[in-house]
C-alpha cells in the first residue's frame, strides 16, 4: 500500500502537472536559474492571485501573476531573480513560497 507522501506525489504527477489537464502545454514553459542555463518545467500558471489579508482576513485579489511548479521539476532550490518564461513572456521570481507537500509557488513580476 503507498504512503500519503506517495500518493500526493502520483497526483502531482498524473494530475495537477498533466499537461492535458492544469498544467501549461509542453514546451511552452522555461525555467532560467540565475546562477545559468535553462530548462523545461510543468507549471500552473495564473495571471489572477487571490489571497487572505493576514490582518483583515478578508480576500486580496491582484493581477500578480504566479507559477505553481513541481518540485520534482526542478534542478535546484527556486530563488529570487531567477526567472521563468510561460506562454513567451519572461517573468522573474519575486518570492518563492514552498509548501512542504511537494509544489512552490512562485510570486512573478512581468520582465520588460
């Protein structure tokens, strides 16, 4: 029988980052680290973000895009000023979120 961990890993996989299903279509995703090179990584990609204000607990909408990636994705640890390009536009990390079950969230400001 899997373990929890195994189990969310699959659906990870299978699921969330299936690019037939949420994730962006193949090929069309780039992670540039900062220390060099480039990659290809499954990402969620939203341009909307909806938060809770810590303070009001009322929710925050902006137009802050953001990329949800798979850790398993990745070469290295994601950090600011790397950057990631999705749908031929470049974004650079603002603030890596990890969430401890196996996905970062990337907070992303638009290069220009």
């Amino acid at each position: 029988m899997a373990t929890f961990k195994e189990d969310l890993s699959n659906d990870l996989d299978e699921t969330f980052f299936n690019k037939s299903e949420f994730a962006e279509d193949a090929g069309t995703c780039i992670y540039y680290p900062a220390a060099g090179g480039s990659y290809e990584v499954a990402v969620i990609f939203d341009n909307e973000f909806e938060t809770v204000d810590p303070d009001s607990g009322e929710r925050v909408i902006s137009r802050q895009p953001v990329a949800r990636i798979n850790e398993n994705d990745l070469q290295a640890a994601v950090k600011p000023g790397d950057e990631i390009e999705v749908r031929g536009v470049r974004y650079k990390v603002i603030e890596p979120q990890y969430d401890g079950v196996g996905t970062v969230l990337c907070l992303l400001h638009e290069k220009v």
